[in-house]
C-alpha cells in the first residue's frame, strides 16, 4: 500500500508478541473455514427452500435465515482479516530478523 509505514500498536504488539500472534492466526484461519463452510450448505439449502416454497417460506423465517447468513459471511470476513492481518505481520518479522 502506498504510505503504509505499518508503525501501528497492533504491528508493534505483534512484533514483540510472534507466539500470541501465531496462536490468534490459526484461531481465526479455523474460525474462517468453519464459518465458510457452513455459510456454503445453509445458503445452498435456503435458496433451495425459498426455489420450492416461494413466499410461504419466507414468511416462515427464510427471510430471518438470509440476513443471519449475511451476518455470518461478515464474521467470516472479519477472521479473515485477522488470519491477513497476523499472517502480514509474522512474515514481516520473518524478513526482518534475515
């Protein structure tokens, strides 16, 4: 990114605590397949639902279905970012000590 200098509190604090770092990555890297997979067969199964039953089942709590989903793809955004985020920040200090 142009004029990232990445001289943040969480870059030095990732920096100085690389185990904590790792352990929070793979915690989120699992959070995120788990969330991702299962965001894949509950809305493949919805839209099935809504394709057979129409408005009957939205009436019936599809709706409510679809927006939890939407929460769900946000969470899983969310780990990914902090799976990107201690990844950027592991590498770095990799590099850095060489």
């Amino acid at each position: 990114m142009a004029g990232y200098s990445g001289n943040t509190r969480i870059h030095f604090w990732s920096q100085r605590h690389w185990l904590c770092t790792f352990v929070i990555m793979v915690v989120s890297f699992i959070a995120f397949g788990v969330l991702s997979l299962k965001l894949v067969e509950l809305t493949l199964a919805n839209f099935s639902l809504i394709r057979e039953h129409g408005w009957l089942a939205l009436q019936e709590g599809a709706f409510s279905q679809i927006l939890t989903l939407i929460c769900q793809a946000a969470s899983a955004v969310f780990f990914y970012f902090v799976f990107k985020v201690c990844e950027s920040a592991l590498v770095q200090r990799l590099f850095n000590q060489h």
